[in-house]
C-alpha cells in the first residue's frame, strides 16, 4: 500500500492545550498514523493562551506574510513552529494579532463565544490552506477535529477545489461531544458567500450553531470518526442520511486507530506518488 499523505488541522493539541480528549487525539492521532507509515503535516491555532517561550515556537518568515482578506478587512497571516520530539512531530501554528492574541480560546471571561469566533474559524481555514499551498505539499487526506476547523471542509471542496494541491484531497471530519450554546455571528453566512459559496453551501450556515456548522463540514466530507460516546445522536443520523462512511467510537485506542487508518486507506485507493 502507498503510504499517502495526512494532512491533520486540529482545534487543540497536547501540550499546547489543556489536557483534553480534543487535545489528547490533537497529540496522539497524528503520531499514530505517522508509525504506520504515513506522512503527516500538522496544524492548529496559536490561541494565546499558549506560552511561545515555554513551548519553543518560533515563527517561519518564509511562510509568513500573506494578508487574508476577511469582511472586506486585511488580516495578516502569520505562521510559528513548534516541535514534540518524542513523537517526532512537527506544529505548524495559524497566527494574527487581531483574532489570537487574546488569552482564552474560543470563549471570554463570561464564557460567551466570542462574537468574532466565525472570522476567527475563516481564517484559520484559509490560513492552513495557504501554508500548504506555499509548502507544496498535496494531501490525499485531509483529517479535521474540533468545530474550530469545520468550516475547512468548504473551503477545500468550493473556493479551492480547483487549486492543483487539494483538487484530489479527501476530507474526513472527526465529531467530539463539544457542542456550544447559541451560535456563531449570523454574518458567517454573507463572508462564506463572498468567498463563493452557492445557497446550497450556506443552507447550513444562516444559523450557524454547533449542529449547522457540523452538518454543513460532514456535507463537505468523505468519512466521519467519532470521538466520543456522547457524540450529538442529531449529527450522527446526518452522517448516516448522507451515506457517509463512520468510524464508531472505540474505547480501544488501538483498535480505534486501526479503523481509521483503514477509513483513509478506502479513500485514498491506489496512489501512485
């Protein structure tokens, strides 16, 4: 079997974050699927509750840069690294001053989703898909966890679908039990537009709460892995509405990850690298 290439886009990882189950498959996931022979990139947020210095991320001028333009407004897009030795891995981080360097993550003090969550999630998707571009790397799979990267899907499948990099990549999205209350700005809806979207696309995204924005990446997607056993039932019988192959959750972490290598082995099929 080729091996294939992995690219994974994680809301959190361990140590960088707390230690979570979102942070714990952030950490462990990748390493898991680089031992058994696959090539993996790795990217998340550089939230600011992160410690630069403690954790050594240093930024890549080379990659770095580049103005995204987000609501008509110019957001410089800036690219850190980090290393976890142990696991031979490298963290590539998504950074800009005006949607990270804030110290809590996706909630504020109150613990209200931030009102800019929605630009903050665009960027993020944009910024991971141009780092790879600039990296020219082609994944064949494509693998996002946590609703912080939902909206990536779209943007791999509408607005970059025909850029040479991802016009082969496969995405599978991961579902945890990290549903929020309310929703994201419902301007979320009018940028995706902007940025190409059809009314099909933005169906799920005129009211985007936790379950829309979930329905709408698994739209996008190829397979579905659940994380959890308490994983929203809603978005679990959309997944199976819309055909999608599902990886159940596993308490074996072995087994677990034996059923996902195989789910991106079905949807890679023959590489010829």
């Amino acid at each position: 079997m080729a091996k294939g290439r992995i690219l994974f886009v994680n809301q959190q990882i361990f140590p960088y974050n707390q230690n979570s189950v979102l942070a714990n498959v952030g950490r462990f996931l990748p390493q898991g699927i680089q031992d058994k022979g696959r090539e993996i990139r790795t990217f998340m947020p550089r939230f600011g509750s992160i410690n630069e210095r403690k954790n050594q991320l240093h930024e890549v001028i080379r990659l770095s840069g580049m103005n995204l333009i987000i609501n008509n407004q110019d957001h410089q897009l800036i690219i850190k690294v980090a290393s976890i030795p142990s696991a031979r891995m490298q963290i590539y981080f998504i950074d800009n001053e005006d949607y990270f360097y804030r110290k809590m993550e996706v909630l504020d003090k109150n613990n209200v989703l931030f009102e800019d969550n929605d630009e903050r999630t665009i960027f993020f998707a944009r910024g991971v898909l141009e780092t790879v571009k600039k990296l020219s790397w082609q994944p064949h799979i494509i693998h996002c966890s946590g609703w912080f990267a939902s909206v990536l899907p779209f943007y791999v499948k509408r607005p970059y679908r025909d850029n040479p990099i991802f016009t082969s990549s496969k995405m599978v999205i991961s579902l945890f039990d990290d549903d929020f209350p309310g929703s994201l700005n419902p301007s979320m809806e009018k940028k995706l537009k902007a940025d190409g979207a059809t009314p099909k696309d933005l169906r799920h995204y005129k009211e985007p709460t936790y379950v829309n924005i979930m329905k709408a990446a698994i739209d996008f997607s190829s397979g579905v892995v659940l994380f959890s056993e308490k994983v929203n039932p809603e978005l679990i019988e959309y997944a199976k509405t819309q055909k999608k192959p599902i990886v159940e959750y596993c308490a074996d972490e072995k087994i677990h990850l034996d059923k996902i290598n195989e789910l991106y082995a079905s949807l890679i099929g023959k590489i010829e690298d």
